[in-house]
C-alpha cells in the first residue's frame, strides 16, 4: 500500500512542476502549433501555490521527491518574477509635473441593466468624478455617456462604422493625432492618441484584447469540453496575432509610449510576454498586493488590465480599487516624463 501511494504521489509531483515548467518554456518559446497552451497562463498562479504546498509536504516528510516542486518554482519565479506587490505607497511623494492615468474596462457602464449591480454606471461616473484623471483609456465604452464626461476637453472613441465593440480616451491635455488599430476577424481593437504634455509628446495605446465570450456555464461542458478547448484555441492564436500588431505599431511610434487596457491575458502569457517587450510594468515597479482587476466566478483573482510604459516614464504610484461597477477593477497610475 506504501509503495503505491509514493508512486501517486511521485506521478502528483511530476505533474505540478512538469505543467509549471511547460509554463515557463512556453512564456519564452511559445509551440506554433498548440496556441491553447497559452490559456495555461490562466493556470500558473494556483500551480505555483500548489507546487508550493507540495514542497512543504515533502520537507516535513523529509523526502527527495522536494526537488521537482523545488525546481518548478524556482524556474517559474526566474521567469516571471514576483506576482505579488510588497510596495508601501507614501503618501504626499508624488513628484511635481506629475501626471494620472486611468484604464478601465466599464462593460458599457450597464447601460441596459443586464448585470449587477444596476447602478453600475452612476457609480463608475462618481468614481472617475472622485478621482480626477488627467487621462482616462474606457475600454467596452458606450457612447450615450459622452456628456458624464464634458470635463475632459479632449477626447476620441472608435468610430461606428468600424463595427468594432467601442474604447474611448479622455484627456485634460491636448490630442495631436489618433488612429484605431483594427483587429482582423474581431470586434476587438486597439486605439491610440498622441498626446500633448508641457512640451513632451506621448502615445498613448488603449488596448483591448480579444475576448472569450464564454455564453454560459453549459458551453464549458457542451460535446464534451470539445467546444470549450477550440473557443480557447482560437481565442488564443487571435491574442497571439493582436499583440504583435500592437507590439509592431509601437515599436515605430516616435514618442514614448504608455499601453494600458484589458489583455484578456494574465501577466504569464504570451501575448504580455510580447505587449511588454522593452517596457515596464507600472504594478510591477509599484503595485501592492495581487493587484486584481478581475475575479473569476467572483472569487479568483486575476490581472488582466495593465499599464505598461517606455523606460522614459516614471511610475511614481499604481493604484487598484476594489470598486465592483463593473466586472473588471479600475488601475489608476501617477506618471512623470523623465528629464522634466
């Protein structure tokens, strides 16, 4: 009886640390032919604290089988850092010339009272009210809330007639330039705008990425899962092809550049992998916590909406609130130009 349950246990080990490494290699070398493994990334924080847990198990029974959770995590935590923020905010150190940003995924502010709560709208209103952004990045924007906004002098959303699901950028500052980046075979997009700060241009990348439109709980488990592998299939090669196109287009950008908005991916993903190349992560640099802007089943956590930002930008402060209007979370940053 003993010797089997080493064998279930050892077959346990082997697969907590082999699925958190297969992880890992895909982050970094992403197999052509299997896109879905990057809805593994979906996976990685809960096989880290399981790889965890099974470590404990096996220093207090004092077996070696400790180094494959061992060798799992320590890869993991080389390739995608630390997911938690241990960065104390200090109030009144916001440096002079300083900035704020906000990305928000509103769900169309609830207009039609389709989700809960029902005032989902008014309250995301008093929020961005409170809390006066200099520019703000709606993702999931819906025009007949244009006038809850007249404060902002400038502004842009996705035309109607892109047929794109819409994303709107306000600012306190003045618009040059701006330009939709339209995802082929999506009603997702992405949105730019230069803009004019002191005498320093930026531009500015409202990203949203595609989404899984899972219709119900009975769509996981229809002909088997098989529906459910081949949404996320093909959900995952289209994020995998909209992040290069972001990634490509910012790359010519002659400004420096701040990408923020609703990846639709977690930070262990492919598609983060190639949204952040050359660029710093602003919970990263100065988030605390989880730094949740999503919950699963209302009740996991997960980071999905970045902000992310050329090295000529200061990230003085990364803000979540944990405001439930809609069914993502606001992130709110404070920046500074560097050289100002």
């Amino acid at each position: 009886m003993r010797a089997w349950l080493k064998r279930i246990s050892s077959l346990i080990g082997i697969v907590l640390s082999g699925m958190l490494i297969l992880a890992c290699i895909h982050y970094f070398l992403p197999l052509p032919f299997f896109p879905i493994l990057d809805a593994m990334s979906i996976a990685v924080p809960w096989l880290m604290v399981a790889n965890g847990f099974y470590l404990v198990l096996c220093l207090l029974f004092r077996t070696k089988r400790f180094l494959l959770p061992l060798t799992g995590l320590l890869i993991a935590i080389l390739s995608f850092g630390s997911f938690y923020g241990f960065t104390a905010q200090v109030e009144g150190s916001t440096p002079q010339e300083a900035f704020t940003l906000m990305t928000y995924n509103v769900r169309g502010f609830n207009a039609r009272g389709y989700y809960e709560p029902k005032n989902g709208g008014e309250q995301i209103v008093a929020f961005t009210e409170e809390q006066q952004p200099d520019i703000v990045c709606f993702q999931e924007f819906n025009r007949t809330f244009f006038p809850y906004f007249k404060k902002f002098k400038n502004r842009i959303i996705t035309p109607v007639t892109s047929g794109k699901s819409p994303q709107a950028i306000f600012s306190r500052f003045p618009i040059l330039r701006s330009e939709v980046i339209s995802f082929p075979e999506s009603a997702n997009s992405a949105l730019f705008a230069d803009i004019l700060i002191g005498s320093d241009t930026l531009r500015v990348y409202n990203v949203h990425l595609q989404s899984y439109q899972i219709p119900s709980r009975e769509f996981l488990y229809a002909d088997n899962g098989r529906n459910f592998l081949k949404r996320l299939n093909r959900v995952a090669l289209k994020h995998r092809q909209q992040a290069q196109l972001v990634q490509d287009h910012a790359e010519d950008s002659p400004y420096p550049v701040i990408l923020c908005g609703d990846l639709n991916a977690t930070p262990f993903s492919r598609p983060y992998r190639v949204l952040s190349k050359g660029m710093y992560d602003t919970f990263k640099k100065k988030g605390q916590k989880w730094g949740a802007t999503y919950y699963l089943n209302q009740m996991l956590p997960y980071r999905i909406d970045v902000v992310l930002v050329s090295p000529g930008i200061e990230v003085a402060k990364h803000q979540n609130f944990d405001i439930r209007a809609s069914d993502h979370l606001p992130v709110q940053v404070t920046l500074k130009i560097q050289g100002e």
